[in-house]
C-alpha cells in the first residue's frame, strides 16, 4: 500500500493520485519525479504500475546475438564497437558464419540480429540471412534491424523505407529492436551521433514498421550529456508515437558505457540510482508500453534484478556473444542460461515466464 501522504509532503501528491488512477503523467509530473530525493519514491510509484500490469511475473527469453558487421559509416562517439573498412578489428560474417553461430545451439525463442550501417553491404544480404533463420529456426521470433539501419539500407537501394520493410517481413522478419534512438532532442544528436538519422526519422520509420505489422521495441541512451527535460520529452515522442501507430512492444533504457569510446572522456555514464530512477521514470511516463526491459549486460546482473523492483518486467535473455555493450566495457557475462536467469529472477520475488520476441508464452523445451 502507497503512503500517499508521503508524496504529498514531497510535492509529489498529484504525480501519485494519477498512478492510482491510472491517469497520464504530464512532463511536470516527471520532472518532480525524477528531482524527489532518492529512486525509491518514483520506483515505489513504478512498482505499483508494473504489478498492476503483470502481477509478479517477470519475463526473460531464450535468445542469441548475430552482429552481421561492425563496419558502420556513423562515428557516433559514444560507440566503441563501430569499425571504418579496412580498419584493424573491422569485421562482416557471410551468411554461413552468421548461420553457423546460430545454428551451434538448440531450440532459441528469439534471434536478435544487429550491426553496423555497412556502406555497401545491402538489403539483399539481409533478406538472405533473415530467409536462411527463418528457415532454421521456424518458430523464433526474428528481430532484426534498426530504425536507423533499415533507413540506411533503404537509402542504398533508393528505395522507400515501407518498400524495405515489407521486404523484410516478407523474409521472416517478425520485429524490429529499440536500438539507435539514443535521445531525439537535436541538440544532443548533434554532439553524441552528428551523423545518425534524426529522431523525427527514427519516429518515422517505426511508425511505418507498425503500419507494415512489424512489431518493434524503443530505447534511450542515457547518462552522457542529456538534460533530464531532454529524456522526458524522449518519453513523450515515444508515448505520442504508441498512441498513433501502438506496435512498441518493449522499452529498454541503456545506461552509457563509457569504455573505449570518444564520449568517455566527457561523460562517465549514469550512477546506480539514476538507473534505478530513469527505469521507474520509463515505466510510469511510457503509460501505453506493455513492459519495460532491465538490461543485464549494460546494467550488469546485479542492478538489473534490482530494477525488477522499480518498473522492470523483463531482464532480457540468455544473448550468448554481445558485442555492442562487452566493446564499450560492460563487465557482465556473455551468456546466462535459462537456470540462472529463473533463479535471479525467483531471488528477486517474481516469477519467471520465459517469451518469444513478442512476448507470448514460449512453451517449447529449452535445452539451455
Ligand atoms: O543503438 C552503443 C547502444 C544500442 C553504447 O530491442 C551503447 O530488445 C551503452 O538497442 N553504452 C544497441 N549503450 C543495443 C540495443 C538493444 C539491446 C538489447 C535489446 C534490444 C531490444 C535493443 O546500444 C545502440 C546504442 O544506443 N550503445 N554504445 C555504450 N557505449
Ligand atoms: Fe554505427 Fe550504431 Fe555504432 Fe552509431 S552506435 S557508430 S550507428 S554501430
């Protein structure tokens, strides 16, 4: 039981009524959230919302990684994975290499395949490898691609992007995952990732994705140099967006890694407590987004089981190989099974359900 006298003598009494009743936070609300004195204010009020949704389930999916290539002509500079052609490191997998990571495990719910915006490789050999784990893996959900990889694959084939969309749902290609959001405002775009698409366009190509049956999820990079008004307003493009088109899935906040990339030298990354509150904040501005994600291999284990307990339903998956996040300095696993995942989820008090990409029930034995 909320005390909402608390939040009253914290000038919060409004932002708590409106989570009781299920009314829609305004930015203000947000803001006083976010300024209140520790995360345990705003992550009681999350706690609320999350368990109203999903009772004391917490989700988790048996899944892979494929990064086809980390050959990207962004620079963005909080990446520590991108590589130019020719550089040291710089890497693309043909088909069969991608399979052939794959296809060395069993049963998977989920194959997640993400990479650089390479400047010649085109849509054609990602149809190729979508076709090729479809046929591998029938019944997995693909989630394949970027808002900011499928514009870019779709400005090489001079192409629409709903054109490149509908091509890759043809292919076996279920949804689309939250990456290269970052934070929409410009001005931050204009310093952390000058030469990314803007956030208007990432909108754009997800709000296509939807309206093509493609199911996708949305993120938020943050701890760098955003303001906090910058990350509300990233919450309301999102939220306006669901309400126009609904096909978000999953919201995943990514706390900057500072490892091994440009920004580092600026910007040291979110403290624990801003992890903890950013996920509360997502979970109760997001009103329209069914499940939020705490994401082991940036958060690290031990704060992702934390943020079950401040708005998270989901903790992700077992990954196996993640190259984004582990280049940048993240010093979680590579991999957890399926028995490691259950149990830190059961530590936590939740009950653990495991998913497809799409959130339904995965009923298949895991051989993990
Ligand atoms: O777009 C890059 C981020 C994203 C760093 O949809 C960094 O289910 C932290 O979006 N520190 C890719 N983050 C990962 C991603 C993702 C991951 C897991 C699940 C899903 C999903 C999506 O990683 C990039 C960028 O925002 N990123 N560098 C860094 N130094
Ligand atoms: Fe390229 Fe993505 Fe890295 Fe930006 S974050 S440089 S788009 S791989």
């Amino acid at each position: 039981m909320l005390d909402t006298a608390l939040y009253d003598r914290h000038g919060l009494g409004d932002a708590c009524r409106k989570v009781l009743a299920g009314e829609r936070l305004s930015l203000a609300d947000g803001l006083a959230l976010y300024r209140s004195p520790g995360p345990h204010l705003a992550g009681a009020l999350a706690h609320h919302a999350r368990t109203r949704r999903h009772g004391d389930v917490t989700h988790y999916v048996l899944n892979r990684h494929v990064n086809p290539t980390n050959i990207c002509v962004n620079d963005c500079l909080f990446c520590a994975y991108r590589r130019r052609e020719g550089q040291e490191g710089a890497y693309v997998l043909t088909v069969e290499d991608a399979l052939a990571k794959l296809t060395a495990f069993g049963h998977l719910d989920e194959v997640h395949i993400v990479g650089g915006c390479h400047p010649s490789l085109g849509l054609d050999y990602y149809l190729e490898l979508c076709r090729r784990v479809r046929q591998a893996y029938p019944d997995a959900s693909i989630k394949a691609l970027t808002a900011v990889e499928v514009a870019h694959l779709a400005d090489l084939a001079g192409m629409d992007e709903s054109e490149a969309l509908t091509a890759l749902r043809q292919a076996g290609v279920d949804m689309m995952p939250g990456g290269g959001a970052e934070v929409f405002s410009p001005r931050v775009r204009a310093k952390v990732c000058p030469a990314k698409i803007s956030g208007e366009r990432w909108l754009s190509v997800m709000g296509k994705a939807h309206r093509a049956g493609l199911a996708t999820n949305a993120t938020m990079l943050f701890g760098h140099m955003e303001t906090l008004e910058e990350r509300l307003e990233h919450f309301d493009a999102l939220r306006r967006q669901q309400d126009e088109t609904g096909g978000f899935k999953c919201f995943i906040p990514l706390p900057y890694l500072p490892g091994a990339n440009p920004l580092g030298e600026s910007a040291s990354g979110p403290t624990a407590q801003d992890a903890l509150k950013t996920t509360a904040l997502a979970r109760l501005m997001l009103d329209n987004f069914d499940h939020i994600k705490a994401y082991w291999v940036m958060l690290g284990v031990k704060l992702a089981m934390l943020c079950l307990s401040y708005g998270a339903d989901d903790l992700d998956g077992t990954v196996v190989e993640e190259r984004i996040g582990h280049d940048a300095g993240s010093q979680s696993a590579q991999e957890l099974s399926v028995a490691e995942l259950e149990a830190a989820i059961r530590s936590c008090g939740f009950t653990p359900k495991r998913r497809d990409g799409l959130f339904r029930e995965a009923t298949e034995a895991s051989h993990a």
